[in-house]
C-alpha cells in the first residue's frame, strides 16, 4: 500500500513560484496601468498617442478601452481617429471588448458627421505595417467623412498633409466634444417606461388600504 508524504521542499517551491507569479502580475499591471514603455523607448520612437498632450488636445470623445481624437492632419473636415488606450500596433491584438466598444463609438461618430457636418457617407481606413501605409506605431482607425466622391479622397489619404494648427484644432475638438454632451444628457434625462402596478401592490403603498387587505385575506381563508 503506497503511503502519501508531504514534501516540504516541494511545498517551498510552491510558494516561492506563487510569491513570484503575484510579483510578476503586479509589475505587468502596474506597466499596463500607467504605460511605462514610453520611458524605455529612444525620443524619435515615443508614441504620439500614448501621449497625455496630444490626447488633452485632440481628444473629442472617451470610452472605457478606447479614445476618439480629432486628426491632425485630416483628408477632410471631421477626420476622426478612434485608438485604444493599450499601447498595441496591430488590428489582431485587439480583445473582444475592443473591438466590441469600436462599433459603439464608430457609431456615434456616424451620428456626430450627419448631425454636425450634414454628411452621411464615410470611410473607415486601418492600415497595419510599414507596406500597408501605418506611420504611427500604434493602432488606429481612420474614420473620414465623404463631402465628395470618396476616390477623391483615397487618392490623397495616403499623401503627407500639412498639420492645422492649434486654434482650428481647438475649434474642431469643441464643435464634436459639444455634440457628444449634449447627445450623453438626452440619454440620461430619457424618461423610464415604468410597468403599471397591480391593484394589490398600489394598496400596499398605504398603510390603511394595507389593514384592509390583509383583513379581506384574512376573511377568505376562514
């Protein structure tokens, strides 16, 4: 009959592997929480998006996972670009929830062009690797509204753009960030169907109509 022993020295690399691996998670959460790498990486490759500047300036609406900025070089007047908060370079290394708040968002941005632009066509461009046209080592989508034939556009979409400058760019972010309050209050002050009340749970809002039902219950079971 084989006999189980405990093993204490098997029991210390186990608690040694767990105190590491909880090490080893903090540190990786610490780094996704407050995005060190941009400490480690030379100044001509510092992401332009993981930048708190360039989001305080650009930004036009915020998720839980993802960010809308207005571009600085827009292909037209209202040139989106929805990024993710995580520092990643590739469409494929988004998570499901991503990719799930990038409908909602690009959504809202549908909404934001036909009500503030009058325009209700637009491309979605996302470009990944050098080849493929990506300058920004970080994941975005390019959402662009239509004002004309959108091979118009396309033809220029991946040409050098001069940069607008610092109070068109104040005025644009406004323009959308105005819209999307106003758009967050209406959803917020939407009144709430509520299901009508039984006869019994309206008596039981007052204390003499409550006496009164359970007396005629009373009187039923005897």
């Amino acid at each position: 009959m084989d006999i189980w022993v405990k093993n204490p020295e098997k029991k210390k690399k186990n608690l040694m592997s767990t105190f590491f691996n909880n090490i080893a998670r903090y540190l990786f959460s610490t780094y996704d929480l407050f995005k060190f790498h941009h400490l480690f990486m030379p100044k001509d490759e510092v992401c332009p998006f993981c930048s708190k500047d360039v989001l305080k300036k650009q930004l036009v609406l915020e998720g839980k996972t993802l960010s809308a900025l207005y571009c600085l070089t827009p292909a037209t007047t209202g040139n989106v670009l929805v990024i993710p908060k995580r520092h990643l370079t590739r469409f494929e290394d988004l998570s499901y929830t991503e990719t799930g708040e990038l409908q909602v968002i690009i959504s809202k941005i549908a909404d934001a062009f036909k009500n503030v632009y009058k325009i209700e066509h637009y491309l979605i461009i996302q470009k990944n690797g050098v080849l493929a046209g990506q300058s920004v080592k970080h994941i975005h989508f390019h959402i662009i509204p239509c004002p004309v034939d959108a091979h118009r556009i396309i033809d220029t979409a991946f040409d050098y753009r001069n940069p607008i400058n610092n109070s068109e760019m104040l005025r644009r972010t406004q323009e959308l960030q105005t819209y999307f309050q106003s758009e967050e209050k209406k959803i917020q002050m939407r009144p709430t169907i509520k299901k009508p009340r039984s006869r019994l749970a309206r008596a039981f809002r007052f204390p003499a109509l409550r006496k009164l039902a359970h007396r005629s219950r009373h009187k039923r079971r005897t």
